[in-house]
C-alpha cells in the first residue's frame, strides 16, 4: 500500500521538522499509536520502538529515522516480523510566504500477515488521511494558528 502528497502548509518548516522528529512524543497525538519510546539516538538518526494498535490487533516494531534539518525526516522500519516494509518520509521546503512550507509526504508500506493486510485494506484511507492532519494538529498545538490555511492536500499516488 502507498500513499504520496504534496500541499503548502501554514507553518516553517522549522516548526513542521521539530513536529516530526520528535518520535517519542508521537504516542500523544497520533492515531492509533500506543507508544512511541527512542532507545538509541547518535546525530541525525534515532532508532525507537513503536505499538500501533487497530483494535483488535496490537502490535510493535523498531524503526530508524534519518534526519536532515529542517528538510527530511524519514522512517524506515528494521528488523521485524510484522512488516515486509514500512517507510515514511516527510520533506519540507520553503514557502513562498514567511512561516509556510511546501509539505511532500509519503507512506508506503506492506505486511507480512495476510490478515494484517486484509485488515489493512479495510482502515487504510482513513490511516493516511489521519496522519498529516495528526501532525498539522501538533503543530498548531504547540505553535498556535497556522499563518495561512492548510491547502488541501494534492494526491500524488494512491494504491490500496
């Protein structure tokens, strides 16, 4: 499964990579993740161990984020049974308004449990809508009202 867009957000990209690289915080404000704990962090990379859980089902997996400040941050999951692949990247670009960003992001991932990916299938649209918009909140939380509204976002690539 995969999932790409683009849209131009009301926030620096500063402010939207300090949202995004902090994965410990992630179990407080995104969807379905139950915890959210780095164990391991040396200059741009951090490894951490998250708990997503889609009730019935809960599950854990270790991921290593790569960090580039303030434009990159990408996950890519390592050493686990529950998925074949998972990786998501978030890249911010200037605006061209002050305190605005270009947001590029994308999700792709597949499992390796044919049950978990038929369950998947079921819940993944409203998955990849909650995601951004579970960071555009973040980032309002911690930063007050976005400088302009969010542009809705532009689909790239959609494959359930």
């Amino acid at each position: 499964m995969e999932y790409e867009e683009k849209r131009i957000i009301g926030y620096s990209r500063q402010r939207m990579f300090d949202v995004v690289a902090d994965v410990a915080e992630y179990k407080h404000f995104i969807p379905w993740c139950r915890d959210s704990t780095v164990f391991d962090s040396k200059d741009n990379t951090k490894l951490a161990k998250l708990s997503i859980g889609f009730p019935p089902i809960m599950e854990s997996y270790t991921s290593r984020v790569i960090m580039l400040r303030p434009s990159i941050v990408k996950s890519t999951v390592i050493c686990d049974s529950l998925f074949k692949t998972l990786e998501t990247s978030f890249i911010f670009s200037e605006g061209k308004q002050p305190d605005t960003c270009h947001l590029h992001y994308h999700l792709q991932f597949e499992f390796k449990s044919s049950l978990h990916a038929q369950f998947a299938h079921l819940f993944f649209d409203k998955v990849v809508k909650a995601m951004v918009g579970a960071f555009l909140n973040r980032a309002e939380e911690l930063h007050g009202k976005p400088t302009i509204p969010h542009e809705k976002p532009q689909i790239l690539h959609y494959q359930s």
